[in-house]
C-alpha cells in the first residue's frame, strides 16, 4: 500500500504542476475578498513552491515571526495552532531555511505515517474489510490534495487515526499522547479526548471516571487549553483566539458580503459545499447504523464545529480527516455505487488540484 501513496504523490504532483503552467487563468472571483493584487495566478516551474497557497502563508508567517497581531487586531496568525510550524521549523533550519520544503516534507511522511496506521486500524478491528480499500477511498477524496501540501490536514489526519488505534487497543496513555498533539495541530484536536473517554467507559465502565484511568482523557482538552492560555500570557487576553477566529468569518453567523452571490464561480463554489456538506451528514447517519455510534459521534462533532461557525467554507477539507467515512465507503457490497463514486470523486479531486495550484479558492 505504501507503492501506491508513493505513486500517487507523483500523479498528483505532476498532474498539479501540468495544471499549473498549462492555464492562463484569470484571478479567481468566488469570494470578494480574493483581490488580483493579494491572489495572483501566474505559471511557474518551482514544483516546491506549488504547494505553498492560501493558509500555508500564515504557518509560515509563524515560523518566521513568531505569534504576534497585526495593527488592525483582525486577520492574524494566533488561530493557528503551533506544532506544525514548530515541525516546519526544526525540519527548515536542517534544510538551510527552506521552509516551504520542510512543510511539504512533514505533509508527505504524515500522509505515508496515516496510511500506516489506517491500514493497522482497518486491519485489527475491521476485519472484513480489505485494508488497502479504505485508503485509495481517502486518495480520490475531492479534496485529498490537501494531503500532499503545506497544510495541518495529513498530519492531524495521522494523530487522530493514531489516537483512534490506541483507544482501540486499550492503551490509553499512547492514546493520549497522540490527542495532546492533535489538538496542538488543528481546533478540532480536542475532540480526540472522546475515543480514549469512550473506550474507557466501554471497557471499564462508569465508575473508572473516579480512577487513574480517566487521565489520559484530559490530554487534548490540556493542549488546547496550553495554547488558548499562552495566547493570554502573550496578549493579555484570554478570549483572543475566539475573537481572531470570528474576523476569519467564523462568528457563527452568516456573512453573506463575503460571497459574490451572482456570479458564476460563487454559485459553483457555493454548490459545492453544498453538496459535501450534504454527503458528510449522509455519512454520519449511515455510519452510526452501519458502523460505531462513537465514530459517528465524533464525526458529528467535527462536522458540528464547522456548520455552526456560519460558514461552509472548507467543509470539505475539515471532512477530509474523517476516516470512518473510507471505511463505510469500503463496505458497500453494491461495487457499481461504489465504482461510481469513486469515478465522481476522482473529478472533483482533479477540479480540487487544478484550483489549487493556480491561486483559486479550494477549500
């Protein structure tokens, strides 16, 4: 399985870099915050530098600045969280500060690490499923392009596949270990508290809450806590990261002037979303009556944190870390649906690439 994620980094990165320097595409126009001046589309032979796009600006902006507010207190870098760009700083300064090249070097060996462990987990407690199934579905997911660049997704994707497997073996305090990293990786890190909770209570029931066995359960609310409170150490204010996150149109309510609701790419870009958000509540529901009421529950969870910010804004790429979903997908006996889904997928994963790679809004 491991040949196939190697091949696959070279179609997709080669497909991208086709993608790249055989347009003459003009500024993308779905949001009104994208301006030709600040998101320039421009053809270029740096295969690196392809990865390096939208919020890869910002984890770059801390490697080299450090956590700090911008004049205007409005768009910053404190919503994001530390241990991906600490990782691209220590693999940088080994690189003589090529820090775009580290970041896609820790993408590339989470995305090989994740595989590793979906593999182990599909393996030991779905059993009748083929392992390598589950992966080529995470693969061709539409926006499994943000695996392969200077973004948290493979690496959060690979702690919480990790914390998954060790809540599942019942070892607990490796468990834990992977969520504090989790949730010092993305927001949505906190959440990993819930296998280790889970199975805990599954294997030791309630009354182990009131023992040594619950600790590592407070491990990933600890590390998100650690990050919000070195925020009020730094800036005196302990409700920063919250306020930052809301001039990122996450203020749990809707702003329509961020939309060009009549024009052609908005509309595209809007029914998208749509329909992914559409598919992930899908999945929730089958995956709590085909598979786990827990897998189902942190689905929710994730899926939650991001439809009641006012937004569906990169749902689809929060959606990308939510494994069960392969999973589900690999148990369909019907292989027609699911020959046809993954030929629907591998589309809009292509559409996903060439948006990327030139500048366009992608999630």
């Amino acid at each position: 399985m491991m040949l196939v994620v190697f091949f696959w980094l070279i179609i997709v990165n080669i497909f991208g870099f086709a993608a790249l320097n055989r347009f003459n595409l003009r500024p993308d126009t779905a949001y009104t915050w994208i301006t030709p001046e600040s998101f320039p589309t421009k053809q270029s032979w740096d295969i690196i530098e392809m990865h390096n796009r939208w919020d890869t600006y910002w984890y770059l902006d801390i490697v080299k600045n450090g956590y700090y507010l911008k004049t205007d207190n409005l768009l910053s870098n404190v919503v994001f969280f530390p241990l991906y760009p600490l990782l691209i700083k220590l693999v940088g300064t080994a690189l003589l500060g090529n820090y775009v090249l580290a970041g896609w070097i820790i993408s590339i060996i989470s995305l090989f690490a994740a595989c590793a462990f979906f593999y182990k987990l599909v393996k030991e407690f779905h059993p009748d499923i083929d392992p390598e199934l589950p992966i080529l579905l995470l693969l061709v997911f539409p926006t499994a392009f943000f695996l392969n660049v200077i973004y948290t997704e493979a690496l959060f994707l690979f702690l919480t596949i990790a914390t998954f497997y060790y809540a599942f073996r019942k070892n607990f305090y490796a468990a834990g270990a992977f969520a504090l990293l989790g949730a010092l990786t993305h927001s949505n890190g906190v959440f990993l508290a819930l296998p280790i909770l889970w199975e805990i209570w599954r294997n030791y029931g309630w009354k182990s809450i009131f023992t040594s066995k619950i600790w590592p359960v407070f491990f990933a609310p600890i590390g998100a806590f650690a990050f919000i409170f070195y925020g009020y150490l730094k800036f005196h204010n302990f409700w920063l990261f919250f306020q930052i996150e809301s001039a990122w149109g996450r203020s749990f309510q809707i702003n329509w002037d961020h939309f060009s609701l009549f024009s052609h790419p908005s509309i595209i870009n809007m029914s998208i979303d749509i329909a992914l958000t559409v598919f992930i509540l899908t999945m929730v529901y089958f995956v709590y009556q085909k598979l786990s009421a827990l897998y189902a529950v942190f689905m929710s969870l994730t899926v939650a944190a991001a439809l009641t910010s006012g937004t569906l804004m990169s749902i689809g790429r929060y959606s990308l870390v939510l494994f069960p979903i392969y999973i589900l997908l690999a148990k369909i006996k019907n292989k027609t649906f699911q020959q046809v889904w993954i030929g629907t997928s591998i589309l809009f994963f292509a559409l996903d690439i060439i948006l990327f790679v030139n500048n366009y809004w992608a999630g």
